[in-house]
C-alpha cells in the first residue's frame, strides 16, 4: 500500500504540477562566426533545459545554419530536439536579425506555427518572435525579443508590449529576452498592472569589457515578464558562464550576455 502511494504521488507531482525549465540567452553574432568548440560550449550550458530562446540570430552569414549545428550538438547528447528560426525581422532603421527557439521533444510539444509580431513591426524595430509549447496539457507562448540598444531608448518600442497580451486574450504570455532596459523602468508599470512579473530584480545580465573588484557584469538587461495570474514561477536565476574562462575576454567569444533561466509551472 505504501508503496502504491509513494508511486502514485510520483505520478501525480509529474503530471498535475508542470515544471518546465525555459532558458533565454543572447547569443552575440550568432552565426557562422562561432567556432565548433563555442557550439559546444553553449550546448554543454543549456542541455539541462527544456525550451532555449535565442536572440541576436545573424540574419545572414551562417546564422539559421549556427542554430541547426547547435541543434545537432544537442542530439548528440541523449535527448532529441527540435528547432525553429523565425525570418529576420523587418527592421529597416536599424540591424535586423533572426530569433530561434529549441526544444526537447520529449518533453515539450510545439503547437502550430512559430511567428513574428505583425501589428507592431513598424513600431518595435525587431518584432517578438512567438511560439505556442505544451507541457503536460498546458499550453504557454513564449515571445523572444532584442530591443535596440540604450542610447536609442528601448522604451519607445517596449511601450507597444502593454497592447500585446489584448491582442492575444487566448494565449499565456511569457515575455523573454534582452530589452536593454531595466526591470525597474516605468514603461513596464502597465505590463505589472496586468500581473505580469519580472523574473529577476536588480540582477545584472551583460558582460563588462573588463572585470573590476571582482565585478564582471554590467547592465540589468535581460529577463522574463510572466503573467502570476497564470503562471507559477518555482525557480530561477542566471548562468554566470564566464567563470569557465581565464578572461572576459575570451568568455565574450561566447556571448556579452549571460543566459537566464524560469522553471515554472502553469495554472
């Protein structure tokens, strides 16, 4: 009898409490540039996870091929995954990229097609890109973005984000990437209004150029944005990868920015 329990309680915590693990990084340049060894490298980091955004994709020079020789790296290592990458975006006063999402097959079912934000595309320079999971019947869309830097303020295309969760009433939003504005900044009031949570607080994300006093990131760039009305967040944090490196300089071959992690679970 105990033992039944003891199964059965297994069964259940697996199947009634969902806990995908979402990680979302910006690659730097991610393309043909990144050498066999940095695939590697960014594979061993994010294996762990279930669903991995990516941004700052190069739209050309190798980038939808970077993402597929990362993909693979992955498959070599005992999970099967998949892999979408969105068009570049249409961004024509400034650098248009391309986004991608990976996910572990086996644990992450992806539902219809992945798109990018299309009401706002003149507005935001580098429209979200969305893509709809399920998890043990729950369905969540994760929106990936990259903000145009801080000198010429994120704020004015971050501001559009508040009409986002209207135009799409039927999906659970999950907004993720680097917004080169901190959590703290008042054009996310109207977003928190709605119950949507910054994942991390005062947690600084981009890589100095240069360590000093032991201090090596920069900015409070990168995070998520859940709706707590919808979504439980049971941990989360960062993945401080240049401590694998001897400098920030060779850990910037990688990225200038470090990945952050959700693992949650959804009502």
């Amino acid at each position: 009898m105990k033992k039944w329990l003891t199964l059965s309680f297994i069964f259940f915590s697996t199947t009634l409490f969902s806990q995908p693990k979402l990680l979302s990084w910006n690659l730097e340049n991610f393309g043909k540039s990144k050498s066999e060894t940095t695939i590697t490298f960014i594979a061993n980091t994010v294996n762990d996870f279930d669903i991995v955004a990516i941004q700052e994709v190069v739209a050309g020079d190798g980038g939808a091929q970077a993402v597929a020789r990362l993909a693979d790296e992955l498959n070599r290592k005992g999970a099967k995954w998949d892999y979408t990458i969105s068009d570049p975006t249409s961004s024509s006063a400034y650098k248009t990229e391309r986004y991608a999402f990976l996910w572990k097959t086996t644990r992450i079912k992806k539902i219809g097609k992945a798109w990018l934000e299309k009401k706002y595309h003149l507005e935001i320079d580098r429209e979200p890109y969305f893509c709809t999971f399920q998890y043990a019947n729950k369905q969540f869309t994760v929106a990936t973005f990259h903000a145009i830097t801080k000198k010429m303020q994120p704020e004015t295309e971050i501001k559009y984000f508040k009409f986002l969760p209207e135009e799409y009433p039927k999906l659970n939003l999950i907004f993720v990437g680097d917004f080169n504005c901190p959590q703290s900044h008042t054009v996310f009031n109207p977003l928190k209004k709605m119950g949507y949570l910054p994942m991390l607080v005062n947690q600084k994300t981009s890589l100095k150029k240069e360590c000093k006093n032991g201090d090596c990131l920069a900015s409070e760039f990168d995070n998520m944005f859940y709706n707590s009305l919808k979504i439980n967040s049971l941990h989360s944090g960062v993945l401080p990868f240049y401590k694998n490196f001897n400098s920030l300089k060779d850990a910037r071959m990688i990225s200038d920015h470090i990945p952050i992690w959700l693992e949650f679970s959804v009502h």
